[in-house]
C-alpha cells in the first residue's frame, strides 16, 4: 500500500524511514508550528517505547505461558476424577477431568491474555509519551493543538491498532482523554 492512501488519525503522523508523513486532513486545519507537539510525541512512542512494547509482549507471553503450565498440572491435581473419551478411530483415552478443562482454558489464557497486556501497557505508553512531549513544547501548546483538532469539524480516520488492523480496543487514546490527561498532569 503507498503513503497516499494509508488513513490514519488526524491527531498522529506517520513515521517511516527518512520520512514524516502528515494527515492531509489538518493541512488547512494547523500551522506549521502546531504540528511540533504532534511530531514530539510520535517520535517519542516510536523511538523510545516501541522496544518497551515489544519486551512488555515477550514478558507477559512468557509468564502467562508458565502460569498456563502451573494450570495445566494444578488441574488434573485438582480434578483427579478420570473421564474416558473415544477418539474419531475408536480408541478410548482416559485422562483426569482437570486435562480436559485446562486444554480450552490454556489455549485461550496464553494469547488473549498477551495481547490484552500489550494493548493496556501501549495505551499507558502513549500517554508517558505526551507527557514528555508536553514537558518539551508546554503542556498548553499541546492542549491547545489537541483542541484545535477537536474543533475542526474534519472527520478523524479509524482509530486502528497494531499493523494498521482493525482492534475492538483502539492503541491510541481519543482526542477528550488525551485533552484530559494533559490537562490533569500540566
């Protein structure tokens, strides 16, 4: 896909190798100097928080891959009782009722659990990055181009998540909590 027709929100830029993409949408919107805020707080999640990101997945896969282990045994412990079961070929398997209950609760736990971690610890990244960015330009400039953005009656693209997919749980927070954020910090 070319850089003309990747959508994304009004209030981010895009940040590829030896290139800085705007949204067109706000070019009669802001003045050049508004976009510092922007731009300093995208650098700052890319640059210095998407390893975090990335260490935050492995971690929590990790743990809850061990955790998944510690069920698995602790439940045929727990239910010891033996359920026989008939495969397709005829053969009959018996194995303690705990075995038949952690398989579906392991194989959910392990990578529902990881990209839930990795949504809530991007959300809380992206704001420490507006924080230092607003430590940078002035909390009010950033307050201030936030709301010009909110006030403009330009539609903002979907709010899209890892690899520019669709997500139930946005990675970036909306343009009100990240108002209100600021607000509450500066």
């Amino acid at each position: 896909m070319r850089r003309g027709q990747v959508e994304f929100p009004v209030d981010e830029c895009l940040l590829e190798r030896n290139c800085v993409t705007l949204s067109a949408k706000m070019k009669n919107v802001l003045e050049a100097d508004d976009w510092r805020p922007i731009l300093a707080s995208s650098l700052i999640f890319s640059k210095k928080f998407r390893t975090r990101i990335f260490g935050a997945i492995v971690s929590s896969f990790t743990l809850l891959l061990l955790l998944a282990i510690v069920l698995f045994a602790g439940l045929q412990i727990l239910l010891p009782q033996s359920y026989t079961a008939m495969t397709r070929s005829g053969v009959s398997v018996t194995n303690p009722i705990g075995y038949y209950i952690a398989i579906p609760l392991d194989l959910g736990l392990v990578p529902l659990g990881t990209v839930i971690v990795a949504l809530v610890y991007a959300k809380r990244l992206r704001v420490l990055a507006d924080r230092k960015a607003a430590d940078m330009v002035s909390a009010t400039v950033f307050i201030a181009t936030l709301q010009k953005i909110m006030d403009s009656k330009v539609q903002s693209g979907d709010r899209r998540g890892i690899f520019g997919r669709f997500v139930f749980v946005p990675l970036l927070p909306s343009l009100h909590a990240r108002i209100s954020k600021l607000r509450s910090y500066s």
